[in-house]
C-alpha cells in the first residue's frame, strides 16, 4: 500500500483540534486518508498525539447529485460513544468533536495492527470467525440500545438518514425500476416505522476493521434511531457482491454470510427473531438491486452480465419476499451456479 503523501492540514481542521484542547499553539502535520466519499479525514500529528480527525461534505464524491447536511458527524460521535458501552473496543475512541466546524477527532487506529475487512474479502480471505464477530457485535450494539429507549432523543436523524440512505438506495432505484416502485416504497415504509435501536447506517467491509481483539466499526455518519434489520441487511449485502469480485472465493462467502447473519440472530432479544429476519430478508434484494441501480453502485462491478445477475435475482426477492435470509442465498448461489 502506498504510503499517504503529508499535505498542508486544512485551517479548519487545526482550528477545532485547538478549540478541542487537543492541541497547542505549535504546528501540526498531517496526511489526508483516501477511501471516504463523504467526509474528508486525515491523520494528524500535534504536540499531543496522533489523532484520525474528519470533516464530513456537503456534496457527496459520487457521480449523482447527492448531498446531506454536515452536522451528521455530531450524531456519528454520539454513536461511538454507545457502542463503546455496548462493547468495548468495538469502535474507535471519541476525542472531541465541534459543532459549528463539523469536526470529529477520535483515536487514530494503526494500520500495522488493524487491517481493513474489505481488502481481506478481495483477496478472498472470507474468516468464518472474523464474520461471526461481526455478527455478535452489531447485535450487541442493537440490544444495548433497544434497553435504552431513551437514546432516541439524541439520534433526531430521520430526514439525514432518508437523505443519505432510504432515498439514493431504494427510492432512486424504484425510479429505475418502475414496475417494483410499490414495493420499494413499501420496504422505505417499513423501516422508517421499525424505530427501535441505534443503527450505524453503514455496516460495510470497508467501514470494518479487524484486529487482535476482533472488529473495529467505523464511519458512522449515518447513524439513526430506527430498524435494526437495516444494519444486517445491509451488511450481508457486501458478501453476497463479493462473490462477483472474486468468484473463486464464492463458497466462503456464502459460508461467511450464514455465520454473520446466525451470530446475528443468536443475540436478538428485543424483538421476536423471526420478525426481524423477515425484515432484513425482504430489505436486503433492494440493497441489493441499489447496488447496481441506485445512486452509490458498487464500484468494483463492470461487467453488464454481472449486473444483470444481480438485477435478475434481486427483481426475484423483490417481486415475492421471502421470510428467510438463507433463502437469499440459496437463489444467489443458484444464478452464480446454475448447475
């Protein structure tokens, strides 16, 4: 991996880390981070400390005219402060964040003893154990919150999560798809009326990062108090498109989505299981689809049979649900594997 190139660190950001108290009078360095389309983040070096700092954008870097509000980042440092309760270690440590600059610093985490979940899948290094983990610590974040209704009240989100979310994935794609418009909409309906955890929105390989102690959840700008199926849902998503980035490591793929989706329901205890699995089964075809016909396509599918694939199973799921996230992967593996 090439090493990132130090760069002039943006006045706004020196600005907050002094306003923070996280860094004093003398002169700072930094590196800017690639990987976000959202936020511009840097690693910055004061007098201090290292820190990972990030300014989340108006306008997203994607091809689609698509933008939120910038205070999200206030609500992703609310996040990371209950998932730290929850469990320990699972996200990094807020350090401070500033309203008005819209500045999120928090402890920088080593790329030497935390590598990212996405590049590992892309070289088809599908741990089982590294998806169970996953698995059990979304669910513990969801069953602490859903104990502490509470929380709500400090995850007022509902328009940034349409905005950044329900819209440019399901309702941009129903425009698309015209003929599964009802349905789509329907599956926006059903979430926004699910409120009843803390979600981060953006439980992505490339927002996972796996160390000694297990996986590390970042990027949690689109943290919402809503439907917990959203997050598995959306997760789970990632392994199925992966089995076209590296068709040879299918098997493991699939092996790994069964055991993050098992782990995951072994720690539902706010709701009946069977419920929110129903949720996620019929919300993840739409994720799915968006994937190729919504405003953030997956940007490592090039290939027009490939999307076809996807577009043919996910219309499928769409058209009739079914109750059963294995069922998602029994018609995925029955298109990548006709035989």
């Amino acid at each position: 991996m090439t090493e990132p190139v130090a760069a002039p660190v943006p006045e706004e950001f020196v600005q907050a880390l002094r306003e923070l108290g996280l860094a004093g009078a003398e002169p700072v360095s930094g590196v800017p981070l690639t990987g976000g389309v959202s936020s511009d983040i840097w690693r910055i070096d004061t007098g201090r400390g290292r820190v990972c700092a990030k300014r989340a954008l108006s306008k997203l870097r994607v091809a689609a005219d698509w933008r939120a509000p910038i205070e999200r980042n206030l609500y992703e440092a609310r996040w990371m402060q209950v998932a730290q309760e929850a469990a320990p270690g699972c996200t990094a440590r807020v350090l401070g964040q500033h309203p008005r600059l819209g500045v999120l610093v928090m402890s920088y985490l080593e790329p030497s003893q935390y590598r990212l979940w996405k590049e590992a899948l892309r070289d088809g290094r599908a741990e089982i154990e590294t998806a169970r983990a996953v698995g059990r610590v979304l669910a513990r974040i969801h069953a602490f919150s859903a104990a502490r209704p509470q929380l709500a009240a400090e995850f007022a989100t509902d328009a940034i999560f349409f905005d950044i979310r329900l819209e440019p994935y399901l309702l941009a794609t129903a425009k698309r798809h015209p003929d599964l418009a009802r349905q789509l909409e329907a599956l926006v309906a059903t979430t926004q009326a699910n409120a009843v955890a803390l979600v981060h929105g953006d439980v992505s390989p490339k927002n996972i990062l796996v160390g000694a102690a297990g996986p590390v959840l970042i990027d949690a700008e689109c943290a919402w108090w809503g439907d917990p199926a959203f997050d598995i849902a959306f997760c789970l998503n990632h392994l199925l498109l992966k089995c076209l980035w590296n068709p040879g490591a299918t098997d493991a793929f699939l092996a790994s989505f069964e055991a993050l989706g098992t782990a995951y329901l072994e720690g539902v205890e706010w709701e009946a299981r069977a419920a929110l699995e129903q949720r996620a089964a019929a919300l993840l075809p739409g994720l799915f689809l968006a994937r190729v016909d919504g405003k953030s396509p997956v940007e490592y599918l090039h290939d027009d049979a490939d999307r076809e694939r996807v577009r043919r199973v996910a219309r499928a799921l769409i058209a009739r649900p079914v109750p059963r996230l294995q069922s998602i992967a029994a018609a995925w593996r029955a298109e990548l594997d006709p035989s």
